[in-house]
C-alpha cells in the first residue's frame, strides 16, 4: 500500500475553550492509504498537545510507517496496528488514522459498509451530545441558543463561577446536561457541586480530578448520586482494570487509543468490569467522526460533535439533525470528499 497525508486546518465556529486550554483551529492530518488496486482508504488524525502530539510528530510517524504498509496487505490489520503500537506506542493519534484508513479499503474492497465488517448491527439513529465550551456567562447562553435542537449539551466546566452559569443556563433550555470538568476539580469542590447539580438535569459528570485521582473519584461516588465517567485518565484498554472499582463509565476516543482496533478492546474490557461507555472525539473532520459512529451500536453515550464545531469540514459523512447521528451510505466508513472539493493526491 502507498501512504500519503496532507495538513487539514480545521476553523473552529467559537474559540474552544476547555478547563486547561484555548484554541481558534485544530490542525489535523487527513491520511490516504492505496491499497496495489483502485481502491483508496481515508484516514485522519486528530492530535491534541494534552496526550504529547501535533502535526508535526503525526507526520513524522507517518513518513516512519510508510515502509511497513508498502509491504503489507491491508487485511493484516492487527499485526500491522500492533507493530505500529510498539513502534509508537505514544503516538495514538498517528496510529489512529491508519487505522482508520485500513478498514476503509477493507470495507470498500469487500463492498460492506464498516459496522458490517465489525459484525455489528447498524447502528440506529442515536442521540450525540452538542459541546458548549467555557467562555463568558453572555457567550455560553448564546451557544446554548445556537444549540436550541440539541437535546443533551456536554458542557464545560471545571471553572470559579461554573454552577453559577450553569444555573443560568439552565433556565434557557429543557436539554439534558452532561457536564465536563477536564480535570479541573477538587474532591471538595466536585462534592459540592454536584449536589448541586442534581437538580439541574445534569445527567453525567466527566474527569471531575486530575488524572491518576482514584482515590478521590472513589471518595465522590460515595457522596453524589450523578454517575462519574473517566477521560482523560483511561487511554486505553490497560487503563481501564484500575478504575473498575472508582468511577462508572469511561469516555473512549479513537484518537485516543489508537483506532477501531484498540476502541473494540476497550470496550469490551469496560463491559468486561461492569462500566458503561461512552464514544466522544476531537475536534476533527467527517472522516474520524464517521469511523467512530460505526461503533455507536456497542456504547451507552455519544458524544460524537467535533465536525459540527469547525466551519470548513471538506469531507463528507456522518450527519446529526436535531442531535441524531446518522451514518452514510456506502462500503467502508462511507465518507468522502464534499462535491466539488477535491480529495488531495495520492
Ligand atoms: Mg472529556
């Protein structure tokens, strides 16, 4: 197979504003992997610095794999993740959209969609959340306004005033509210206001404490009722036996772990230790969001929005009306290039 990649620089409609950071574009790296036929695979890679990479360190590990896929066939997907994972163990996002571009030419090679080369129902249209980040009490209430067809909101917390604007919010709109702290919580401050919370439709809080709190998510569970999910504490599968005990479910991205190989195997070892699931991603483009809703049919929360928070996704795939997430047509991801937007060259 013959790789290439090329530089997507994704335009955020808000700047993007998290617990630990701010930021107006999301440079992403969009893969093309040939298979010696016609067949061409699409992949992308969603770095983030949080997890120690960007675009440069994803190119790097690209050019470094293209040997490797030049002399293995595209259905030796384990072996081939499995090298790339000992080669880069650290580089999840890079790996990610090799991944994600292998089962495509499977997909498109036996003319199945990628929930049926998985062996999984098609997904129905399920529910994905719509991410409001931290910004002024003024601004949160007009992307909750924005957002008036969404019918659960992921919003950002982990701030001074975050129950106060909540509460504001709130009286804007009946939409269940999933709130995420990005690790900017302590144990006492996470206590107090998620009882508060309670009674503001919040349905699910996530990664209240910096990463490595076990036990302090412990301590919580036993004074608040709103289930506490893990992110940014569990990468991958062997994150997971850890936290079995602390917490009740775990968000999984595909840019985190590495790709549909490694988010099958963590899914399995969370069901494995009674934990619920929950799909989510960067901010990325069609092609990875659409990877990552093949999967919906296996988790118990979507949280799958990141190419609705960008102004020039040139690809086309997964759609969300109304908060539903649809999957397209067609064999492998089913995504492409928009009409009238080139694919890049091989
Ligand atoms: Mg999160």
């Amino acid at each position: 197979m013959k790789l290439t990649f090329h530089p997507l620089d994704l335009k955020l409609k808000h700047t993007f504003q998290i617990a630990r950071e701010t930021r107006t574009i999301q440079n992403n790296v969009i893969v093309l992997l040939q298979d010696n036929g016609e067949v061409i695979g699409l992949g992308e890679a969603a770095p983030t610095s949080y997890f120690g990479e960007d675009v440069n360190s994803v190119s790097s590990v690209l050019a470094q794999s293209a040997d490797l896929l030049n002399q293995s066939d595209p259905f030796q997907v384990e072996d081939i993740t499995n090298r790339l994972k000992n080669e880069f163990p650290k580089s999840a996002a890079a790996r990610a959209s090799i991944d994600i571009a292998l089962h495509d030419i499977i997909g498109k090679k036996l003319k199945i969609p990628l929930y049926r080369l998985l062996g999984l129902n098609k997904p129905e249209s399920k529910i994905t959340s719509f991410t409001i980040g931290i910004d002024t009490p003024e601004k949160m209430g007009k992307k909750v306004e924005e957002a008036k067809d969404f019918p659960i909101l992921k919003i950002k917390v982990g701030f001074k005033d975050d129950i106060e604007i909540l509460r504001e919010l709130r009286k804007m709109t009946t939409a269940v509210f999933r709130v995420d702290a990005n690790t900017g919580w302590t144990p006492d401050e996470a206590i107090k206001k998620l009882n508060l919370m309670e009674d503001l439709g919040v349905e699910l809080v996530e990664q209240p404490f910096p990463v490595g709190s076990i036990e302090s998510l412990r301590q919580i569970r036993r004074h608040v009722k709103i289930p506490v999910f893990v992110d940014e504490d569990i990468k991958d599968s062997k994150d997971i036996p850890a936290f079995s005990d602390a917490v009740d479910g775990i968000n999984i991205k595909l840019m985190k772990c590495g790709g549909i190989r490694e988010a099958l195997r963590m899914i399995y070892t969370a069901r494995a230790h009674g934990l619920k699931i929950m799909i989510g991603c960067n901010i990325e483009s069609s092609v990875s969001i659409t990877a990552a809703a093949h999967l919906t049919s296996l988790v118990d929360y979507i949280d799958l929005d990141g190419h609705l928070l960008v102004t020039n996704d040139p690809y086309r795939g997964a759609t969300v009306d109304k908060g539903k997430l649809t999957l397209p047509d067609g064999n492998g991801l089913g995504a492409g290039a928009r009409s009238g937007v080139p694919l890049p060259s091989m």
